[in-house]
C-alpha cells in the first residue's frame, strides 16, 4: 500500500490501535532505551538496571538512575507526534487505542487517554512508585523534593512502578490492547525496534484479522517484514505523512 492509501484508510477507520516506543519520545530528547548510556551511568546495560535482582541488589543505585531519568522526563515536553496522536484520539474517540511501551508519561502529559479513547502505559511509568508491601502506587514528588528510596504514607519502601525485565506486563492493560489490535481496521507501530514481547506481537492481532498495519520509524526492525507499509521516517515526520 502507499502511504496516500494508508492515509485515506486511516481517515475512513472506525478503530484505530497505536503502539508506541521510545523512539516517540525522541524528538522530546529523551534517548531511546538502546542508546548507549552517558556520565557515571555508561558503565551499566539498562538491562542490568531495570529488573528485579538489579534492585534487591542495591535498591539506592537502582532508585539514583530511575531519579535521574525521572527529572529528565519533567524537563521534556510532548513533541508533535505525542499531539498527533492526542489529535487522532479525539477524532477517534472510544475507537481509540494507545498502547505505549514508554514509562516517560509523556503521551498522559499531551493528553491522550483523556479524549475519549484509552491509554495504556504498558510497562508502567516512572514518575509514579508503588508501595512495596501494599502496591498502592502513588505519584513521585517534583524531581527537586524527591528523596530516593522513597515511602509510602504507609512507612514502607516504594519501588519504581515500572515493570521490569523478568516480569510480566499488567494482564488487563495486556489484554484490552489485544482487544483493540485484533478489533483495529488500521494500525501504527511507531518509535519501536520490536525486540520485546508482548508488546512486539500485538501488530500481528491487527494482520491476523485482515486490518491494516502502518510501520513508523527511521530504522528497518524486526517488524518491517510484515508491514502492509513501512515509512522510514521519524514519529513527527511519519504522522504528519499519514495524518496531514
Ligand atoms: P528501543 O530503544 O529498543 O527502540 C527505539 C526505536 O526507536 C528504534 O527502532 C529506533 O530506530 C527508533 N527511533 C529512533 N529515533 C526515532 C524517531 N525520531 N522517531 C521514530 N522512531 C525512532 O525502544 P523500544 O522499542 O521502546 O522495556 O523498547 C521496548 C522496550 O524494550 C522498552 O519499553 C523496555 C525495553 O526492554 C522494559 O523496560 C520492560
């Protein structure tokens, strides 16, 4: 399909499911999660940092890293593609569904799951820390007020509230973004290298039940191959081509 047939499908969809990754928040200068690290923390993988035998180990390393990243993401601001998203939503309405692998809030931040369709932050979001005892989760405090490790009204220790390597994805958040692929006419997958499942798989609900799938990202991934289209473009620069 070309790109002006994927527009128009797009513009003529009555579902529509998002999937997004780091590569969205690029352009808000956030770096992708496989970018090499800088500073003190160039010497650990983020893999080594994001999971769970990493913060029993040393739950004050694990929390200095996730505070620096979180007074990042306060810095940044939504970029155009987080706005066209946001913008889609509210045409779309309850046939709207954003799933994103991202934990920076910025998608929340431009709106989207407040404009009649959903929002679901895969793998959590790290300006929020959950009770280690009660899983309550609360919001962190201004990244200039946070004290790490935190607590919770509670007295106990919180944790970022991010999954992490190892552990599984909230299963209702899971499960309502299948829904929404396999119910979808059309698809975008959008800033994503496609590496990690589940999230990696939900493209193939959308082709499995005959819908369209839009690939978005200035690099060929592991999905490229089994895209109706694929735009080698940035977020901002692909969306813009596909919803003017
Ligand atoms: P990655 O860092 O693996 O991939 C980022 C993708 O963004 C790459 O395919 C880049 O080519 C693309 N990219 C870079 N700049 C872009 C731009 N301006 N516009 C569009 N795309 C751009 O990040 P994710 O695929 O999000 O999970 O990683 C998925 C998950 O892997 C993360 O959520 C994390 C990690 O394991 C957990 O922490 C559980």
């Amino acid at each position: 399909m070309t790109p002006a047939e994927v527009r128009a499908a797009l513009a003529a969809a009555r579902r529509v499911a998002v999937l997004t990754g780091a590569g969205v928040s690029a352009e808000s200068g956030i770096p992708t999660f496989r970018d090499a690290q800088t500073g003190h923390w160039a010497r650990f993988r983020p893999e080594d940092l994001a999971s769970p035998e990493a913060y029993w180990r040393d739950p004050e390393l694990v929390w200095d890293w996730y505070a620096g990243r979180y007074r990042d993401v306060t810095a940044a601001q939504p970029n155009a593609a987080h706005l066209l998203l946001a913008r889609l939503e509210r045409e779309k309405g309850a046939g709207f569904f954003l799933a994103t692998q991202n934990v920076d809030g910025l998608h929340g931040r431009a709106g989207s799951g407040t404009l009649g369709g959903t929002l679901a932050e895969l793998h959590g979001n790290l300006t929020h820390a959950r009770d280690e005892v009660t899983g309550e989760v609360y919001p962190l405090p201004p990244p200039d007020l946070l004290t790490v490790p935190p607590t919770s009204p509670a007295g106990n220790r919180m944790r970022p509230n991010v999954v992490w390597f190892g552990e599984n994805l909230p299963a209702d958040a899971l499960a309502a973004a299948q829904d929404a692929f396999a119910a979808a006419d059309v698809a975008l997958v959008i800033g994503t290298s496609g590496a990690v499942y589940p999230a990696a798989g939900l493209a193939a609900w959308t082709l499995r039940r005959g819908g369209i799938v839009a690939e978005i990202n200035p690099q060929v991934t592991d999905l490229t191959l089994h895209m109706t289209l694929s735009l080698r473009a940035t977020a901002a620069e692909g969306l813009r081509a596909l919803l003017g």
